[in-house]
C-alpha cells in the first residue's frame, strides 16, 4: 500500500473521457503511481477503468479525487464521496480533496472535515486534504478537529507563478504542496529561459519545469495523454539542476495566476 503521495503524478483536468482511460492506462504502465481526478473533471469513470485496465496491482497506486466547493456540508461530503467511489470502482480512495474552500466561508471548515472523517470510517477514503487554500485558510483547517489529518495543499505552480509564501507555509505547518498547471497554460514550452536551461542539458523545457519544482519538494501533477510525452515527462525526476539553472527559473516568477475562478479566496 502507497502510504504518502507519490512525487510525480498524471493530472486528468480538461481530459475527456475516452482519452482518460487510454491516459492513466499508459502511465501507469510506464512507472506513475500517482493519478489525480476530481468529481468536476467528470471523468472518474474513466480513470477508475484505466487504473483497472493497467494490470498494476491497485495497492500500488495512490488515487485523488476532489468534492466540489458547494458539497462541503458534512453530509454532502460524504454524498460526494459516496458517488466518486462507485463511479471509479477502484476501492478505498487514496485520498479526497476539499477542491476549493468554500466561498467567504459559509461552511465551517471543521464540518467538512468532519465529513471526511466519516468518510474514512465508512472505507470510502484512506486521506483527505484540501486544495487552493490560503496559508490563513490552511492554518485554520489545521486547527480544526481532525484537521491534523491534512496530508496536502494543492495550488497553482509554475515558473511564472513560483507561489513561494504559500509554498512555504504549506511546507513548514507540515503539509505537502501539490502543483498543478505546473507549465503555466503551455507557457513554459515556449519560454526562452526554460529552452535555453533544456538545451544545456539536452531534455525539454517541461522537463525543466518539472525538475524544478522537485527541487523544492513539492509534488507535480503533470498532464499528458501520449505515452511519449508520458514517458519524456516521468524522466525529468533524473535531472538535476545547478545554482545557476534554478536562479534563473526563480527570475521568471511574476505571479501569473490562471485559475482565478469568481469562488477563489482573496490570495
């Protein structure tokens, strides 16, 4: 059993359902242990097929799925959860997100973890965590009863939104930072610094990115239906990067955020 969260995972956002099953599949196949889903990515059948379709035996595969920020009431919580564990089809799931907090705070953070606990009681969840949280937002979660279970924070991350003080309240309170739209929107591919660092040490600029972010502890989920690309994306955790590389990706930082909903918290 995958007992904390894999360092580099597959990111299932914006992937349709047909392309999801083939996705995860192929990951897996190639060495990922670590697939991310959410209940409004309406793909979790899909990634529950394409985790069962792997032939990689299921205790060593570490699953995420989200609830969604209007199903944070104690019993929604478990609602949610009840409907994701049927619809992948996969067991006990490794680990459920709150997706986002719940706007200017309507539900108590200490409800839903409330509901979480139930749902671990119930065998529906192993862990649970949250997602685009605020370090005070985060704080408070932790305060809570049972917020002591919080294993991750997951949040936009990319060179040209480095995140640091999150980043680094996430780390010291104790609680692993996830990045997702670690590219930037695809930003990255193009980007002169990034290809230049990549040619030095003749990988990709996404690969760069990846390495990066693994320099700073922080768990990346990376999105990608072809198995070559799956593949160039999973070899990345073999670079190392010097001073010099890493100076120069910390220059590019300039707080571009992309997901930015009208429900996000004040960042």
């Amino acid at each position: 059993m995958v007992e904390t969260i894999p360092s580099f995972g597959l990111g299932t956002f914006r992937v349709d359902a047909e392309k999801t099953v083939n996705s995860v599949k192929s990951a897996l196949q190639l060495g990922y242990r670590h697939i991310d889903t959410a209940k409004f990515y309406n793909n979790e059948e899909s990634v529950g097929k394409g985790v069962r379709d792997s032939g990689i035996p299921r205790e060593d595969i570490w699953v995420t799925t989200k609830v969604w920020h209007d199903q944070l009431r104690r019993e929604d919580v478990v609602k949610s959860l009840v409907e994701s564990h049927r619809k992948l089809n996969i067991g006990t799931i490794d680990l459920a997100l709150v997706h986002w907090p719940s706007p200017d705070s309507v539900v108590p953070i200490a409800e839903t973890i409330a509901g979480f606990q139930d749902a671990q009681k119930q065998g529906l969840i192993r862990h649970f965590g949250v997602s685009n949280f605020t370090a005070p937002l985060l704080e408070e979660a932790l305060k809570a009863p049972g917020g002591e279970g919080i294993v991750t924070n997951q949040f936009e991350i990319s060179p040209f939104l480095a995140n640091r003080k999150l980043v680094e309240a996430t780390q010291k309170l104790g609680v692993k930072a996830t990045a997702y739209m670690p590219l930037g929107e695809s930003r990255a591919h193009k980007d002169p610094t990034l290809n230049e660092i990549a040619k030095k040490h003749g990988v990709t600029a996404a690969q760069v990115t990846f390495a990066w972010l693994l320099s700073r502890d922080i768990v990346v989920l990376s999105a990608s239906t072809n198995p070559e690309h799956q593949q160039v994306n999973w070899d990345s955790q073999k670079l190392k990067l010097d001073a010099d590389d890493i100076e120069k990706i910390d220059a590019l930082d300039e707080g571009e955020r992309h997901a930015k909903p009208p429900f996000a918290p004040k960042w």
